[in-house]
C-alpha cells in the first residue's frame, strides 16, 4: 500500500488522478469525497467541516498502517489537504497542493458564487447537462475519455453535495479557524499552478506560496487542471519534493 494520499477536487472523481499517477508509475491512495461517487454515507453531513473531519479520519488510518502521509490535493482536494495537515501536522511528511489554496484574500470564482446563492444554484444544477460538463472538460484540457468520465458522475449525489459544500464555505471564502490554523502547517510544502487557470489564479497561489514558505512550481499555459495537462512535468516535480 501507499503512505501517499490524493485528494480530488470538484467536481471530479479520483479518476483525475490518472495520468499523473500514470506519469509517477508507483501506487498511491485516491479515495472518493463522499457524495462524489455514489450516495454519500447515512449520517454524513456535507459541510467544508464534516469533509475535513472524513480525511483527518482516513489520514489516521493510513498513518497508523504506513506512517507520515505525503498528501497532495487538487481543487477542493488542496483546500481539505491544507485544512487536515494544519489540524493534523504530525500526521504528515509533505503536503503538495495545485489548483487551490486557503487565502482570505480569494473572493471565489463566479460559479462558486452561483452554487453557493440557493435557488441559483439549484437552476444551474437542473440546467447542467453530462453532454456539457463533458463539453467543458474537454476545452479545459482533459482527454475525450477522461472527459467522458468525468462527466458521467455528474449526477445528483455529487450535484447535491456541491451545493452543500459550497453553501458551508460561502461560495470559498474562507476565515477565522480554517486561515488561522494554517500556522500549524507542517514546513515542507509545495503549490502548483497553471498561469491559465480561470478559476483561482496565479498570483493567488503564488500570494499563498510566498506566506507560507513553499516553492512555487507554475505550468506555463496550463489551465486549471495542470494536474491532466503536464502530468510529466508535475510527476518531475512530486518527486523532487519527496526527494527533498
């Protein structure tokens, strides 16, 4: 097994995860965000909270199994990495975060803000269809298969569970406990970024980078889903960082 944890984003399944796993060419943990692959489990909540509290709880039993985590998290995946290794720090060996970061300076990106407005969101969810998330993914750099498969998830669990996370967010601003605690963060970090990302941009990440100590590995002309579009690149550079 793996002592390495990949945390997808949204609204995706582990399935991202493939050609960079591919490109590395070793084993590594890709769990599910509950909701994002089927029903999520009787009881659980769907808040920004409950899902940080579900990845402390795996990342307690991967640890007791294979010792400190090296955890990286695209997307939503980096906000809970971040948010579990700042809870957690001793639990972790590395952290590595791409497409994503707890900034109180970041306003959201204008879906963001439409899940997170009830009755807006709700219609944009009724209205999004398979064909063009599938669409969608594709203009954004994924491969027609992977796109394809993506797609097909975008049903009402995941639906359902992204409008709670984001309403439990506020549309991805962030404040009190979730900024302060990054103080905790263990030292060895890293944030990736494509210079074409629309949805969190650069110089966001790079503002996080700066403040909290981490290289900064930036993907010229790639977008959001760096992670899909230079998995070599970023598998060199993974390395690199566990290496350190």
């Amino acid at each position: 097994m793996t002592n390495r944890i990949f945390i997808h984003g949204v609204p995706d399944t582990p399935a991202i995860w493939g050609p960079l796993i591919a490109a590395l060419g070793e084993t590594v943990a890709v769990p599910c965000l509950p909701g994002f692959c089927g029903e999520a489990p009787a009881g659980f909540g769907g808040s920004k909270d409950d899902y940080a509290d579900w990845f402390v709880a795996l990342m307690e039993a991967q640890h007791a199994a294979f010792g400190p985590l090296d955890l990286v998290g695209h997307d939503w995946g980096a906000l809970l990495v971040l948010r579990a290794a700042s809870l957690r720090p001793e639990l972790v060996r590395s952290w590595a975060v791409a497409g994503g970061a707890l900034d109180p300076g970041y306003r959201g990106h204008l879906i963001a803000r439409i899940w997170n407005t009830p009755v807006l969101g709700e219609i944009f969810m009724a209205l999004s269809s398979r064909r063009a998330m599938a669409r969608m993914f594709r203009q954004s750099g994924l491969p027609a298969d992977l796109a394809a498969y993506e797609a097909a998830a975008w049903r009402a669990p995941m639906r359902r569970s992204i409008l709670a996370l984001y309403r439990s967010a506020d549309g991805l601003r962030f404040s009190g406990d979730w900024i302060e605690r990054l103080a905790q963060l263990p030292p060895r970090g890293l944030v990736i970024s494509g210079t074409q990302d629309p949805y969190v941009p650069l110089d966001t990440l790079s503002r996080f980078a700066q403040r909290h100590g981490a290289p900064l590995h930036v993907e010229q002309d790639a977008g959001h889903w760096s992670i899909v579009e230079r998995p070599q690149s970023i598998a060199a550079a993974l390395r690199a960082h566990w290496a350190g």
